[in-house]
C-alpha cells in the first residue's frame, strides 16, 4: 500500500516551549488514519504544520500525489490549491451569513477563477463560464444530497444546528476535491447518533472517492469504528502508531489515558 | 552643539505630553481590543477645561501661582475624567460585543461629535493665553545659541514622572490593577471569578481621560493657544506613540511618547518644519506594515 | 409598592443624569471663552448659562424617554416580528425605495422644481452615492475598514486636473487614465497593508489619506500646494462644448435650443448618475462571480478562505484597487465639474463622511448608501445656516445609530446564488 502521506522527524518548537518532539508517521492511500492523544498531546500543532498554518521547526511533510508536495514549504492557501489536502477546524469555521450553497460554491473558488478567466468572461456571461457554474452547482449539489440537507441549501450557514454545521464544513472541504481529507475532532459535540452517521460519510467517502483521510478525534466510537490505523501522541512525541485493537491494548496508550466511550 | 541639546530638552517635553495621550491609548486597547478613536479629543477637551479654569482663576495676574495651578490640575482631571467616563458609558459599553466596524463608526461619531461641540459652544476661532509660568535656567551661552531649560519644561517632566510612578503603583500593587490585568488577558474568565468587569473597564477609561487631561494643561501652558481641532492630530501621533512602544504595553506608551517627540522636534529642527507631520505618520505606516507589536510587544502567533 | 420602588429609581437615575450633565456642560457650555476687545490678547468670559441649564434639562427629559420606553417594553407584549418577516420587510423595502429613487433620479432634472441650486445640490448627493458604492466594495463586501478612501478620489481629481490642464486631453480620456492610476494607488498603498487586521488596517489607511493629503499640500512644484490647480476644463457633450459661441457648433447649436447655463449643469447631474449606476452594476455583478463571493467570505472568515485556497492577500488587492478605480472616476467627475482642485477639499472628515454613509445605510443595502446620503449631504444644503451644528448632529447620528442597529438602517443581504429559485420549485 502507498503512503500519501509520509511525515518524518517533525519537531515545532514556540520559543521554549517544546509543542512536537520528533515525530514521524505515515497515512496510507485510501485509509482513514485517526490521530489521538491526552489533550495539549500536540494533535492540532501536528495539522496545522501538515496543512501550512505553521511552519514546522524541523521536519519533513511528504505529500505523494501524481507529484511530490513538500509542505513544510508552501503556505496554507496553496496547500489546498496546489496540494489538494482539505482540512476542517475545531471550532467550525463556516461562512456565517452566507448561505451553505455559497458556503459549497465559494470553496471552487479556484476551479471557477480558472473558468472564469479571472472574472473577464464571468463579465460578459461566457458559456464556458456558465457551464463550470452550473457544474459547481451540480458539485454541491451532490454532497448536499448526501448528507440530506439539500433542502436547507439556502438556508444561512451559521442559523444551522451544531451537528449539521459538521456536516456541511466537510462537505466544503470536499467541494475542493481534495486527495488528502484532514478533519480537526469531526465529531466534537455530535451525539450517538450523529458520530454514527459521520462514521457512514467518512466511509462513503474513501470507498466511494478514494480518498485519505486523516482526523484527530477524542471520540472512540469514531475512532475504533473506521479507522485503519491509529497513532498516539502524548507530549508531543509519538508512542504507538498501528491498528486500532493493537493500539487500544497498547500498555504506554493505555497509561498515557483511557480512552473514554 | 547646543542647538543639539535645545531639541534634546524640548523634546522631553514634547514626548512627555504625547505619552500621558499614549497611555489612554494603550489602556485600552489593551482592555477592550478597541482603539478610542475619541481620546485625542478627550484630551482636547481637557485643555479647554483647564483654560476655562485658568481663566476663571485670573491665573497669571496675582493670584498665588502654584495653589492656582493646583486647583487647575484637579479640576481638568475631575471634569474631564467625567467626560472619559460618559463616553464610555454612553457610545462604547452598548456595542461591546459587536462587530469592530459598529465599534469604529461609534467612535468615529463621539470625535466628531466632541469636536464640534467644542467648536459651537466655545466658538472656532483660536484661543491664546498670556504665558503663566515663565524664566527658566540658560546654560552654555554662546552668542546666539543659547540652551535654556524653562520652569515650565521643569514643571511638565516632574508632573509627569510622578503621575507615571503613581499609576505604575496603582496598576502593579492594586487590585484595580490587577482586575485591569485579568481583564486584559480574558474578560470572560475574569468575569466569572467576580470582577466587575464594567467598573474595571469604567475606571480604566477614566485613568486615560486623567492622564489626558494633565497632557491637555500642559499643552496650554507650554503652547499658550488650543482651538478644538488640536485632539485630531496630537491624538493621531499619541497613537503612533503607543503603537510604535507596543499597544498594549503602558511603559511601552511612554517609551513611544518620548521617541515620537523626539522624532518630530528634530525632523522640524533639522529637516523641514513642514513635513513634520508626515514624518510622524510615516513612522506610524512603517512600524503598522513592518512590526505591528511596536518595541515592547511580541508577535501574536494566531491560534487557528 | 412595586411602582413607588420603580419611581424612586428612575428619579435617582434623572438627578444621576443630571449631575453628569451638569459637569459636562456648565464648563465647556456655560464659560464661553471670547478674546476680548478691550485686551486683545486676553480671554473674557461669555456667560450661557440659561444654555447651560436648557441643554441639561433636553438631556435629562431625553433620559426620561427611555424610561418611559423601558417601562413600556416591559408593560405591553409585543408581538416580536419573526426574524423571518422583518427580514422579509427589508427585502421589499430594499425594493421599493430602490424602484422609486430609480424613478426620481431619470426624472429629476425635468421636474418643475428643478432650478439649478437643486440640480446642484442632486449632483454632489450622486457624487457621495458613488463613493459610497465604491467604497462599498472594499467595506462592504470585502470587509476592509477603510479610512483613508478620500485619497483616492484625491489622485483620481488630481490626475484628471493635471492630465487635462498639461496635456490638453478629453475628459473622455483622462477619466479611464485617473481610474487606472488611482487603482495603481489602490494596489501601492494596499500592497503593504492588507495583511493588517481591522482596526490596524483602518489606522493605517487614514494615515496613508492624511499622508497624500500633506504631500498635495506641500509639493508646490508639482501640485501648486494650497492653490490648487484650476482652469481645469469643462466638459463637452461629445466635443459639442457647453457655450454661447465658440469655434466649433456649440451644444445648443446643435439642438436648436436657447444658450442657457442649465444644459452644462443637467449634462453634469445625468454624467455622475450614469458613473454612479455604473459602479451600483459592476457591485450587483461582481457579487455573482467567484471574485464577489471570495470577498465576502474574506469579511466573514479569513482562515477558513485560506483553509479551501483562497488567497487572501491577492483578493484583498483586488478589492481594494477596483474600490480606488471607482474613487478616481468620481474623482475626476468632482474636477471636471468644479474647474478646480485644492487640498482642502480632501481631508480626513471626507473619508470619515463616506465611510458613514456606507455603513450607517446599511451593509449589504445599495440603496441604504442612497438614502444616507440623501440624508447627510442633503441636510447639509437645507440647514446652512447651521452648517456647525449640522455636523455636531452627524456625529451624534453615527452614535445613536450604531446603538440601535449595529448593522446601519437598511442592511439586507440576499445571496448571491439559489439551489431553490422560484421557477424551479
């Protein structure tokens, strides 16, 4: 199997303090990788120097797609242009008072420049731009449908409910057709039934898109129930990488903290 | 030579008035993440308040100068805190919680607003003062240059210094200090432990109007003439003051007072006296664009 | 028993007001400083005390009111308008106040009241409109606080007066010229900055105004200082000039009309309507495509735009150059329209002024920058006597308005595009 994602020997450092300590892993094409650890474990420092928002100390974060991204090196916007690795925030960052179509449009905000020819032929209403339109449309259409919210399409993002608000946050991280799906505790606040159907649409979306998916989560049934490896942090370095039932009866996991059903 | 320490003293001066303004700045800022786009104006009110006393007393002909001057300085600080304290209350405190951009307009609105009243209650013509305290020492005199520090540059850096001694006591060893503190690096904590978060913030705009209010008498006696429109840009370049000392760090307000005053006594002295002004905002464009967090301050890493 | 407590409440709470009032105003209102006659360097007292005290009283009453509105607040319930239905009546309102000033603005010059003090005074409404439209782009719907606008409508005046003063070229062309430099000003000044955030940026920009401000002030070589520069050409209605007799067949010439000042005046009000629509356009336009919306998710959230690939520093500039085109057009109206330009017409209070309309008529309502400033500019006209107080109210009004409705009287934002359209449901 093919890793997209190798990270090797990453260290942050925030003027004395220590955040991440050496730590390497892999996420493997296809697969759902859950990153878990205590809290302050350093699981958000690790996505954010995967994903550009900081810029790691020392380390190595290999991005093996139809080319190879070193994105330690490039910056938070074009990681997602260029690299095409998505992410989700903890506290959920949607676009409050526009509604989730635009909230699903304005993430092809690039694919529609393109068509657009940086706006010129969106001015002079041209066909092709019409059409991308009407595709993106289409685009968001779809997620939509797949998280059964269609009809709450133009509906302001920020009156919906908590659990809905998840759905639509990944749902615009899909619209950017990313290869590598980063989610920051998805499933923070859902209830039981809400985690089981985040579970279903995390599934669809690596068996149906083949896509890879690496998240942070505290919330077991999520990360027993689909994850195809798991890797602990505690303290910032790394103490257990592998399947979850190996991982789970690990003895320096299980010191570390007792993962919580 | 001596023309060198001539600005060197008129600059203290300078830069001790335009780091009192700073302080307010600074306060709160630090307090409420706003700039008081109205404290310029505070200010400005403060030095019609301590004319409109100076002139109620007949200081300068007769009556005992330094009881006067005192009866002045309260009177500035009283009044003038009062009117910190109702701009507050008044145009702030409703929109505490809304969006910056309520918030900007709100204080655009209360300098406008301030000015003007000025202007139509005390009329827009300038008003001049007869020079109250007046000698000094000279030193070095050498022909025509001569280096003089006056009585009144004396008495501005004294007052000064002991205002800043007394505040960096109130704000180090008090509690109202360290209510100010706690607020600052989270309102919501500090009011859940039982701070009364208003009266902290009430109190800490009420301080900055004060130190204003004793800039503003400074400013009369040292200039002799103020109109209503003086708050605008003294207020624009205690602002750069406090940015460039690092907003949000009070001694980093003084700090930037002093190097403000610095900068515009010897860009006049020995560039041109008309570009002064933009020096000053020059400096404020250069150090917003190339460091934001001024001298004192560190950089804000953003949490995401 | 509850009521007796309430009384005494609210009358501690007046005479509370009152002393307030009182150490506010008795200096600063009742001790007019006046230079006085006799000793022409001293100052005298001008004694308003019956202001003083009248003023407290109108201070105290006003304090009263919102007593009486509390308390009625709390007597009566109301039946609170759902979300959905007041948003629903912005939305109309929005509509129908758009349709009837749409109406007025064609028709006004031909109406039978139309002199020229009032197609002059429509004309200086529009050009506010437009700055306000332009600045909308940048406030608006990118979201940048914006202080310094005026400097670009100070580069696009400046660069039309002396394009046209040097070089001797038609406003025809010199108008596209001021545009494209005063974007390239947008780009210089907004390249460096708009990284900052809010309040930073907003600083930041006015002294950026202020500094183009000194700077036309003091450059006598090349923009005349404080003189100005004047003699600036009038327009023509397509090379037809607006005189009694001239070399070429003169506008009136060519319509077989009576030479009368009116027609330069008219030609002047429909020349900034048709900018100022211009501009109202390009905005509904631009909201529909990617750039429009990348703006508005900018001012919403600028990590989670970087988060999905927007660039936030090229959008931002884009925004804020588009923004100062638009300023330099009307810049170049003002020149063309006055026959000179000077500094003074461009201070700080100018952008403050703009930046009011905008936001006071309500984000996200075209027609809310029209009514605010009919509002603004128009009262100015009417009241000019009162010139002083008309700006002492205009604060006052930013103040008080801000409290009740943060988001500005109008403010409605319809999305820029629908899963569920009428015709499809």
């Amino acid at each position: 199997m093919n890793n997209i994602l190798e990270i090797n020997h990453l260290t942050m450092r925030f003027g004395g303090l220590l955040a991440i300590d050496d730590v390497s892993f892999s996420v493997e094409e296809n697969t759902i990788t859950s990153l878990i650890g205590p809290n302050g474990a350093g699981k958000t420092t690790v996505f954010n120097c995967i994903t550009g928002f900081y810029k790691p100390t020392v380390g190595e974060i290999l991005l093996k797609t139809n080319k190879n991204f070193n994105l330690e090196r490039m910056n938070d916007f074009t990681i997602p242009q260029k690299a095409k690795v998505a992410r989700t925030f903890q506290n959920i960052r949607l676009f409050p008072q526009m509604t989730v179509l635009e909230n699903l449009i304005v993430a092809q905000h690039n694919k529609l420049m393109d068509a657009s020819m940086y706006t010129l032929k969106g001015l002079v209403n041209a066909k092709s731009f019409v059409n991308a339109e009407n595709e993106a449309k289409e685009l968001a259409k779809y997620w939509l449908d797949k998280i059964n919210l269609i009809d709450r399409a133009d509906i302001e993002a920020g009156n919906l409910p908590y659990g809905q608000q998840r759905k639509v946050e990944i749902c615009r991280s899909m619209c950017t057709e990313p290869k590598l799906l980063c989610l920051d505790e998805p499933a923070a606040g859902l209830n039981a039934n809400e985690s089981l159907e985040l579970n279903e649409l995390l599934k669809f979306i690596k068996k149906e898109h083949k896509i890879s998916i690496l998240l942070i989560e505290h919330d077991m049934s999520v990360v027993m129930g689909i994850s195809d490896k798991v890797v602990v942090l505690d303290y910032g370095k790394k103490i257990a990488e592998g399947d979850p039932n190996t991982v789970k009866s690990n003895p320096e996991v299980i010191k570390a903290y007792l993962g919580e059903e | 030579m001596e023309y060198f320490l001539q600005q060197l003293i008129n600059s203290l001066t300078l830069g001790s008035i335009y780091g009192l303004i700073a302080i307010g700045y600074t306060m709160v800022y630090g307090i409420i993440g706003m700039i008081n786009f109205a404290h310029g104006d505070v200010f400005m009110i403060g030095s019609f308040v301590s004319l409109i006393a100076m002139v109620l007393l007949g200081v300068g002909t007769g009556i005992f100068l330094p009881f006067a001057l005192l009866v002045v300085l309260i009177a500035a600080i009283l009044i003038t805190s009062v009117y910190g304290w109702t701009l507050e209350r008044v145009a702030y405190r409703p929109l505490r919680g809304s969006f910056r951009l309520a918030a900007l307009i709100t204080a655009l609105g209360a300098s406008i607003f301030l000015q003007n009243f000025v202007q139509v209650t005390q009329g827009a013509k300038i008003k001049p003062i007869q020079p109250v305290i007046q000698g000094g020492f000279t030193f070095f005199e050498n022909g025509a240059l001569v280096v003089s520090l006056s009585y009144l540059q004396i008495f501005i850096i004294i007052i000064t210094i002991v205002l800043l001694s007394i505040f960096s006591y109130l704000i180090s060893k008090t509690p109202l200090g360290r209510s100010q503190r706690a607020c600052e690096q989270d309102l919501t904590m500090a009011r859940l432990l039982g701070i009364n978060v208003d009266r902290t913030i009430s109190t800490t705009f009420i301080i900055g109007a004060a130190l204003a209010s004793v800039a503003g008498m400074m400013f009369v006696l040292y200039y002799g003439v103020i109109d209503f429109f003086i708050g605008f840009l003294t207020g624009i370049k205690a602002f750069t003051a406090a940015v460039l000392g690092g907003i949000g760090s009070i001694p980093g307000a003084v700090i930037g007072g002093l190097l403000i005053g610095l900068i515009e006594t010897f860009w006049s002295a020995y560039f041109t006296i008309e570009y002064k002004d933009v020096a000053v905002f020059g400096i404020l464009v250069i150090v917003l664009i190339f460091r934001p967090y001024g001298i004192l301050g560190k950089p804000e890493v953003e949490k995401v | 028993m509850q009521d007796k407590k309430n009384i005494s409440i609210i009358l501690k709470d007046l005479l509370f007001t009152g002393l307030i009032a009182t150490i506010l105003l008795i200096p600063i209102v009742g001790l007019r400083t006046e230079i006085s006659t006799a000793d022409s360097t001293g100052l005298i007292f001008d004694y308003n005390f019956l202001i003083a005290f009248i003023v407290i009283a109108f201070v105290i009453g006003v304090r009263f009111l919102f007593h009486i509105y509390w308390f009625s607040k709390i007597k009566k319930t109301q039946k609170e308008k759902s979300e959905k239905d007041k948003k629903l009546f912005l939305k109309k309102l929005n509509l129908y106040l758009g349709i009837i000033a749409g109406f007025v603005a064609f028709t006004l010059p031909f109406m039978p009241f139309a002199n020229r003090y009032v197609v002059d005074v429509a004309t200086l409404v529009l050009t506010y409109v437009m700055l306000g439209w332009g600045l909308n782009i940048v406030v608006g719907l990118a979201g940048l606080l914006d202080l310094g606008y005026v400097a670009f409508f100070a580069v696009g005046a400046y660069s039309y007066a002396l394009l046209s003063t040097s070089f001797d070229l038609s406003f025809w062309i010199c108008l596209p010229l001021a545009g494209i430099l005063s974007a390239f000003a947008g780009i210089l000044l907004g390249f460096p900055v708009l990284r900052l955030r809010g309040d930073y940026l907003a600083i930041v920009t006015l002294g950026f105004g202020e500094i183009i401000r000194l700077i036309l002030l003091n450059w006598y070589e090349f923009t005349n200082g404080p003189d100005g520069i004047s003699r600036i050409p009038r327009p023509s209605f397509f090379g037809f000039p607006f005189e009694r007799k001239s070399d070429v067949t003169t506008f009136h010439e060519l319509f077989g009309l009576e030479y009368s000042t009116m027609h330069r005046i008219i030609f002047l009000y429909y020349l900034i309507l048709i900018l100022a629509l211009l501009t109202n356009f390009f905005t509904i336009k631009i909201r529909n495509l990617p750039v429009g919306r990348a703006w508005e998710a900018l001012r919403e959230d600028e990590t989670a735009c970087r988060a999905i690939g927007i660039n936030p520093t090229n959008t931002k500039l884009t925004a804020f150059a588009i923004g100062a085109m638009f300023g330099g057009f009307a810049g170049s109206f003002f020149a063309t329209r006055q026959g000179f330009v000077s500094p003074e017409s461009f201070t700080f209070i100018e952008s403050a002024i703009i930046l009011a309309i905008v936001v006071l008529g309500g984000m996200g309502s075209q027609i809310g920058v029209v009514v605010a400033s009919i509002v603004l500019i128009g009262s100015t006209e009417l009241f000019r006597e009162l010139e002083q107080f008309r700006m002492l109210a205009f604060g006052l009004a930013m103040i008080v308005i801000m409290i009740m409705k943060p988001r500005g009287l109008l403010s409605n934002r319809e999305p820029s595009i629908l899963m569920h359209t009428k015709k499809n449901e």
